[in-house]
C-alpha cells in the first residue's frame, strides 16, 4: 500500500458529511460512476470501499490461475472514459491475468485522480431513505454517517463468497480458503494434500496451477461443466496495433451485440448446414477460443436440438484430451444444455486429469458429509487434507446488495421487498426506493454480458437521468409499480423464451440454500437492453415518477420497454 492510499484509509473525514452521492464499491463501476459524477456532472460525491484499494473482482479473486473470461482489449474502459487511455495502455496477454486487471484499474485511479474521493476499509452497514428530508442517511462501520441525495450501489454481481454449512466445518485443522477471498501473500500448496470443493470458473483456473505444486490434490464434482477452450496467449506488437487502431469499431460493436463482444451472432440457425459444415463452424470457433462457440448459431439458446450439437461437440474435445474414459466421462456434462450454466474458459484444465496426482471425486452418488479434522468425508470414503479450497462460487446478483442494510420509503427492507425475487425497472431501480440505482443489478444483462460494457451503459444512462433531472429542477425519480410490474414481467417471459431455466445454476440462484429461484440477470441481449433504456430516456423517462424534495409523483407508463423489445426482435427476425 502507498503512503498515499494509507493517508485516505485513515483521513479524518470519516465520521460525517453531506455529498449529492453516495456510491458503494470502488471496483470498475465505482471508479467509472465517481469519474462521471464528479467530473461530468459536478457532484460531490464519496465512494465507500470494503478493501483497502481500488480493484474489486480483482482486489479479492487472487486464487492461482485467476484471470478474466473476457479479451483484455474490451474487458477494460472503452473510449466513453478515454480514448488516450486506450492507447496507452498495452495489455501482455489475450486474457488479462489478476495483478495485471489490478494494476490497469489502479492506473485508472491514479491517472484520474479519484483516490481522493474514496474512503477504503470501510463497509457500508445500513442506508436509509428518510422521507422528511428526500435524502439518503448512509452509516459505516466505523460509526461514520454521511447522507446524500442519490444512492449507487457498484459492489458487483459476484462479491459476496459461498461458503457452504457443511457439518464440521470449524473443525478442520489444517487450513481453508475461498477462491473469492484469496490470502494477499498467496499459498503455498507444495508437498501438501488438496482438497478442491467445486468445479466452476474459479476451479478450472485455479485445479491446474495447484496441480503443479501439490503432492496430491482430490477434485470434489458435484456437475460435469461444458468447459470451452480459453486459447490464452502473450499478445505481441501486432496484435497492439491492430487493436488500438480499431478501437472505435471494436466498442461499438461491443455496445450492439448480444453479450457485449466485439462479434455478432451467426444469422443461421444449427440444422439449417450439413453436419459437415456444422463441425468445421464449431473447430473453427473452438481453435480461435473464448466465447465464440456460442456465437456459431442463433438458436443454441433456444432450440434443445440445435443445442446438442454443440454440447456433443465439447463432450467430443473432453474425451479427446482425458486419458482415462471413465474419468471423462465422469467430466461429461449430460444433465443441462450447454449454456444454460457459466461455462468456463479452461488452459489445460482437463489435460490436469491425466496427472498422477490428481483424483476427481464423483459427488453425485457420494455427497459431502462432514469436514473432519483431518479432511473431508462423503457418503464412501474419506479424503485426507492438508487443505481444503472452497471454489464453491458466490451468493450471486442480490447476496452483497442485501448485505447493505437498504431501506427505502417506510422503513421498507430491499431484502423485504425482494423476498420472492427481485422486482426492478429495467434492472436499474426498485420502487419504494426513490434515488436508489444499481449498476448491473439483477434483470439487467449483467453476469449474461462483458462486464465492462453493460457497467459503462449503467453508469452513462445514471448520468444522463441525474443531469435530466438537474436541468429540469428536479432531484428525486423512482420507478413507477406498474412499470416495474411490466418490467418483471418481461424478463421473465423472454427468460421462458430460452433453455436457461433448465439448469440448476447461479444464475437462477440454486447454488444458495432458500433463494428464490429466478433467472437474475436479463437474458435480452446487451445491444437490445441498451436500445430499451435509451427509449425510455427519450421518452422522458417512461415509467418513473420524478419530483422534488423526495416526492416524486408526475410520471407516466406507457410500456415503451416491453415495446422496444419487440421492435427490435422482429427487426432481427425480419433481417
């Protein structure tokens, strides 16, 4: 830590204060949200950090192997906050590993000069709206309180670890770790027997880098995942150029597309080539990496046939690169369509079963049932460990918002309100919570979308509904019941519309014991979602009721949303 970020941690001004913001989370949508308020629209602002720096995502996941899913290129801040930026930062792989992602965002930080506004280890325990005043009353853990006129939430989909109740948990005498909350000096795991827990996205990056150091590590699965070919590699000059000299073109079409990539979706559908033709598509998609399998065909999604083909293709690259054919098809997926879980980006994952010291533990007929002190049990057998790695993912979407203590009008608990699911406006704002926004919130595209994109369309629309509202002497907006009825209403139709409710995924929050079971983020397509938020704001903001001094009560809904959708769906399909 700097002497400059030590200052910040420990300023003075923690106990109170008055700011027209307040945001929660110093990540990519907090640095990108402090950038726009202060400096585009003059807001005083302060943001609330947890950790003891900027970062995030990638502040915590420091697990070996960790890295992110997207291309470095556009998994980064497009030319929206700076187009010198974009060129002077050069990456040194095609898939940015953590300290690489945490030394670009604290450049951001530095070069922006945003530290200042930042007050770290410090957690937001409770935020109020008081209804007299039409002001948010923020609270620390500290004993700070501070209010503001509008509350942004940026703390991130992913944020909040799961760390499963399993009986004797406390008594294991060696020592456990989170993938999300990795120890800053690192693990050393060598000469020691692992037990991993989980087989997801951190798992497939972290399994291989502890398999180089471990005596022995036992892989504890309990769902064979549709794992696809990341293809990382050192990115050269060439690859430099070629990029910052087409970065215009890039981000605009990221902003279009379905999940926010710099490529579209194949207009053709699976069985409309030959089987042929269909293979050479898929070899082609799995030799250039990342994503772009999913891009192949137009109806993966939705069509189950159309959905097989690609699932036995990567059932086909498993038992290819697995030795052994039982333990590939133990790492078979069979009980899902591909895609309907977060399919990871793997570099030698499974090429890590034909290792010696490596043992994948099927979970299905033998379940977990204790930690011991010496390792873990299941139903069959016991597993002695040194350590135990928990991969078991995150309390997704809601867990960390929840955690945050947000009381709307009347004293109304978000977690109250959203006791059977999430009820939102286009993914952005509740009502019964005036001023309140959420960047990348559940039912907006989120976790189904390259992050960066989807945070930077939050983050632009908020900025354009806050100078709406100053130019028009306004200061309070919340969203209408029946628009965000409407809202709800849509997403979950067109969630219907696809095979994702057909998995037991966190995506639908069935990795988390008693949550209600929904698909959190909206599944419309990013170039979709942004046409829709950017009606409702031509619309003069269709849906939400705005007013001054914490009433906001002159508003109309006349289903422009739902509308939009429509409008662009039979365009597509007219094309």
């Amino acid at each position: 830590m700097t002497s400059e970020q030590q200052d910040q941690r420990d300023a003075p001004s923690r106990s109170a204060g008055e700011f027209d913001a307040v945001v929660i989370g110093a990540g990519f949508s907090g640095l990108y949200m402090l950038h726009r308020l202060r400096d585009t629209l003059g807001l005083s602002a302060r943001v609330f950090e947890a950790a003891d720096d900027v970062g995030g995502t990638w502040y915590w996941n420091r697990y070996p192997g960790a890295r992110c899913d997207s291309e470095s290129y556009f998994y980064s801040f497009s030319d929206r906050l700076s187009e010198d930026l974009l060129q002077e930062w050069t990456w040194s792989e095609r898939f940015a590993a953590q300290p690489e992602l945490l030394s670009y965002l604290r450049h951001v930080a530095d070069r922006y000069d945003l530290r200042k506004d930042i007050q770290f280890s410090t957690k937001v325990v409770a935020a109020e709206y008081d209804d007299a005043s039409g002001r948010w009353t923020v609270r620390t853990d500290d004993g700070g309180q501070f209010t503001a006129t509008y509350l942004i939430t940026a703390v991130g989909c992913l944020s909040t670890t799961n760390l499963p109740d399993f009986p004797g948990r406390d008594s294991f005498r060696g020592d456990s770790y989170h993938t999300g909350a990795w120890p800053h000096e690192g693990v050393d795991f060598t000469g020691k027997r692992v037990v991993v827990i989980g087989t997801g996205a951190t798992a497939v990056q972290a399994i291989p880098e502890i398999a180089e150091q471990a005596a022995h590590v036992y892989v504890l699965q309990r769902t064979a995942n549709y794992d696809i070919a990341g293809g990382n590699r050192p990115m050269d000059a060439e690859d430099g150029r070629k990029i910052k000299d087409n970065y215009r073109e890039i981000w605009q079409t990221t902003r279009e597309t379905g999940f926010g990539f710099p490529y579209h979706i194949a207009n053709r559908t699976a069985l409309s080539v030959t089987d042929e033709e269909r293979q050479q598509i898929f070899e082609e998609a799995w030799e250039r990496g990342g994503f772009r399998l999913g891009t192949t065909f137009n109806d993966l999604l939705f069509d189950e046939e159309a959905n097989e083909t690609a699932a036995e293709f990567l059932r086909a690259r498993i038992r290819e690169r697995v030795s052994d054919p039982e333990i590939a098809e133990l790492l078979t997926p069979r009980d899902h369509p591909f895609f309907t879980k977060r399919p990871p980006l793997e570099n030698g994952y499974y090429e890590t079963f034909n290792r010696d010291n490596v043992t994948l533990v099927d979970l299905r007929p033998a379940p977990i049932q204790e930690i011991t002190p010496t390792g873990v049990r299941t139903a069959d057998a016991e597993y002695e460990a040194d350590i135990i790695v928990y991969a078991t993912g995150f309390d997704a979407m809601t867990g960390t918002l929840f955690k945050l203590g947000i009381r709307g009008r009347n004293g109304l608990g978000l977690q109250e309100k959203w006791a059977e699911g999430p009820l939102s406006y286009l993914g952005i704002a509740t009502h019964g919570f005036p001023n309140l926004f959420m960047i990348t919130g559940p039912q907006s595209p989120s976790v189904l979308s390259n992050m960066p994109v989807s945070i930077e369309q939050h983050v632009d629309w908020i900025t354009d509904c806050l100078r709406h509202l100053r130019e028009n002497g306004l200061d309070t907006i919340e969203p209408l019941p029946e628009a965000e009825r409407d809202w709800v209403d849509h997403h979950n139709e067109v969630t219907q519309m696809t095979l994702l409710p057909r998995a037991n995924s966190w995506w639908v929050g069935a990795n988390i014991p008693g949550k209600p079971r929904n698909l959190y983020p909206y599944v419309g397509g990013v170039g979709t979602y942004r046409l829709i938020c950017d009606e409702v704001a031509a619309r003069d903001y269709d849906g939400f009721a705005r007013g001054t001094g914490g009433a906001a009560t002159a508003g109309e809904f006349t289903g422009v949303a739902r509308a939009k959708f429509v409008d662009v769906v039979s365009a597509a399909a007219a094309s």
